[in-house]
C-alpha cells in the first residue's frame, strides 16, 4: 500500500468515524478512532473483485464502521442477495454520476 493510499484509508475511517457518530454500525458501542475498522458489505474477496470491480468493493458506501472482528463479520451481505446486488447496482450509478 503506498503512503496515498494509506492516507486517502485513514481519512475513510476518519468520516466514517464522524458519520456514525463513532459507534459501531451492528452493535451500536462506542468505538475510539484508533481501534474503529472498516468492513465491507460486499466482500473484498477476490472471487467479488472480478464480479463487480475493485471501484465498488472499495467504494465508502459498501464500507461500515464497526468496533471488532466479529461484528465486522455481521456486516457481510448474504453472497448474490437482492440487497447486495441493489447496493452494487446503486454505488455503479454513484461511480457513473461522478459521486
């Protein structure tokens, strides 16, 4: 990862952080900065990176705040679900408007 990408990561979960008020998005705890993570909703598996490109799996939309490993898991949108191809379908519109 190089330093730009690091930062423009940092600055995700600094608004990310800011957005949600800096509680986790499943359990609703508190969560300092420092130990606050990204989870995607649609996995950053590689098998999904080739199914919808690396713009959608890393878009801020697909990503939430949460406080730990396991309810960063609880993130997950059921593989092939209404919800996760919508929300593809809804970031791909982002992308194409420029958003």
């Amino acid at each position: 990862m190089t330093d730009r990408e690091a930062f423009a990561l940092y600055e995700l979960r600094c608004r990310k952080h800011i957005q949600q008020g800096g509680r986790c998005a499943i359990c609703g705890n508190y969560v300092h900065l420092a130990f606050f993570q990204l989870g995607h909703r649609i996995p950053q598996r590689k098998d999904m990176i080739q199914k919808y490109g690396s713009r959608i799996i890393y878009h801020p939309r697909n990503m939430v705040g949460t406080c730990s490993l396991n309810c960063n898991g609880k993130v997950q949108l059921t593989p092939d679900s209404m919800e996760e191809k919508a929300l593809a379908e809804s970031i791909r519109g982002d992308i194409t408007e420029g958003r």
